[in-house]
C-alpha cells in the first residue's frame, strides 16, 4: 500500500459541520447574506439622511425661517407639497418624517425575517432538524437565531434614534405644528429599539408555532403593523379624547435683542421693518409626557419580549429530538 493511499482514512475524517459557536455565526451570516445587505443598506440610507437634515438639508428651510420666521417656515414646507412618505416631498418638514416611516416598515420587516427566513423556512426545509443531530444543540441553535439579530438591531436602531433626536433637537422650529411633530416626538426613543427587539422575539416564535415560511410572514407582517399602528399617538386611559399639541416657544427679536410676540407679518418684509424685527427663535418646548410614555411603552414592549423569548423555549422543546432517535 503506497504512502498515498495509507494517508487517504485521515483526509477522508468527517468534518464538524457547525463547529461550535463561530462556525453557527458564519453560517448563519453565510445564509442570510443577502437580507444582511439589505439591512445595511436600510441602516446607512437612514443614517445619510438623517445627517443630511442636521446639516445642510436643513439651509433652506433655515433661511427662510431667518427672514420670516414661523411663516417662512411654512412657506418652505408648502413648497415642498407633500409631508407624506408616499409622495416624496422635497421641503426639510416633509423630508424630517421620511426616516421615522422607514422605521415603521424596518419593524415589520424584521419581524416577518425573523418568523419566515430566520426559522420556518428552515424547519419547512429540514434544515434545522438537521442541524440539531450534529454539532449544534436545538437550544444554542434557538439562541443563535435570537441572540445575533437582536444585537445587530439594537445597535443599528439606537443609532438612528439617537441621530433623530439630534436632529430634531437642532432643528424642530423649522417644522409645521400640529399632529406631525407631536406624534414623531412619542414615538421616537427608547420604545423604537424595544419595538425592534420585539419584533426579533415575536417573530421567531411565529416561525416555531407555525412552521412554515409563507403563513409565518404573513401573520408576523400583519402583527407588527399593528404594533406600529398602536404606537407614537396613543396613551392608556386617553379614550377617544384628542392629545395637546406639544408647546411652542416662539418670539420675534428687534434690532434691540428684545424679544417681542411674533407681529404675524407673513412674508411682508415691510411690516417687518415697520416692527423693526431681524430675527425669530421658536423651539418645542419638552413635554412632561414624553418619558413617562417612552419608559411604559419600553417597559411592556420589553416584557412581551421577554415573554415571547421564554415562550419560543418552550414551544421548541416539543420539537426536539428524542435521546436514541433521528429527527
């Protein structure tokens, strides 16, 4: 028997398909590469905006708020013609709204991953039942599926919330009052990400109690738009009663630095001059509202999440496969 041959037992050795926690993590990011980029390109098309209306998507709009105030605002906003998401206005105030829409559609987009590609399409395949009878456990496969997606959506999300505030904190007095501001004031913050986490959670266990891909991302879909629908202008016990709008902080200022009530003037440059006003300031003012609702909304979208975790556990057990038996 040549040297070859004799060498041949120890080239042919199985190898661990998943070996240990690094091999899970590369092929789980191997598998859904695709839905990977996807996210990154939702991440930095969000970000670019966002840090585009912090600076210079901001000048014009700035510019006519500097010679009008208020009512050069609105002027610029009305120019724009829409501040909805579907009809692609061009003005800061509708641009500003832009990010929080794709938010709404980023929820429940991770939600129907998560119970579709994440887990029922792989239990539909066999893929899964697979897995378990080698190197990976059912329970550190589940936690896997939890553990990466939730870490990935917690950093990207903060992220965006936070250069949200930024910007809204820079440049709030140059939107239009009314619902707009006060429902993207709620509904941005701490709840955002939990929302986030919420849909990882939920989804991964639609994926296990239904198994299968196309039901699985549907009901996750349809849940998580409600979730959504709930969020932002809502508060317990509030009935059918409208919200008040956030308040306002606006002045006129004087060649003196004074600041006097806002002559209402509009866009005329002469009654401007005739009440010898150079400038505005106008900021929403913080609500009282705002963190006892950011915090009650984290605090139940954090225990459903929990919730849902332990639940996704239990539901897995039943699946697993017995001691001296295949799947």
């Amino acid at each position: 028997m040549s040297t070859t041959t004799m060498n041949r037992p120890a080239e042919d050795t199985p190898r661990r398909t998943l070996p240990g926690a690094d091999g899970l993590v590369w092929t789980m990011g191997r598998l859904h590469r695709p839905s990977l980029w996807v996210w990154a390109a939702y991440t930095a098309l969000t970000v670019a905006l966002l840090l585009w209306l912090w600076g210079p998507g901001a000048n014009a709009a700035q510019k006519a708020f500097d010679a009008f105030g208020y009512s050069g605002a609105q002027d610029n906003a009305w120019g724009g013609k829409s501040v909805t998401f579907s009809a692609l206005g061009t003005s800061f105030d509708s641009l500003f709204y832009d990010p929080a829409t794709l938010i709404s559609i980023a929820a429940c987009a991770i939600a129907v991953f998560a119970a579709g590609p994440l887990i029922a399409r792989e239990l539909e395949s066999g893929t899964a039942q697979l897995a378990w009878t080698q190197s990976v456990t059912p329970a550190r496969w589940l936690a896997a599926k939890l553990v990466l997606p939730a870490v990935l959506v917690t950093a990207t999300t903060t992220l965006i919330v936070v250069l949200y505030r930024l910007v809204w904190d820079k440049n709030n007095h140059l939107l239009v009052a009314g619902i707009g501001p006060r429902s993207f004031n709620f509904s941005i913050g701490p709840a955002t990400v939990a929302t986030a986490l919420f849909a990882v959670a939920f989804g991964v266990l639609v994926g296990l109690l239904v198994r299968r891909t196309l039901p699985a991302v549907f009901i996750s879909g349809v849940a998580l738009y409600l979730v959504g629908a709930a969020r932002g202008n809502n508060w317990p016990f509030q009935g059918m009663r409208p919200q008040p709008e956030i308040p306002v902080h606006s002045k006129a200022i004087t060649s003196t630095g004074a600041q006097i009530s806002d002559p209402d003037c509009y866009l005329d440059k002469a009654c401007l001059a005739k009440h010898d006003v150079v400038g505005f300031t106008r900021s929403y003012l913080p609500s009282p509202d705002y963190w006892p609702r950011q915090l009650a909304e984290t605090g139940i979208l954090l225990a459903l999440t929990v919730l849902a975790v332990a639940a996704a556990f239990l539901v897995l057990r039943r699946h697993q496969p017995r001691k001296g038996h295949t799947v």
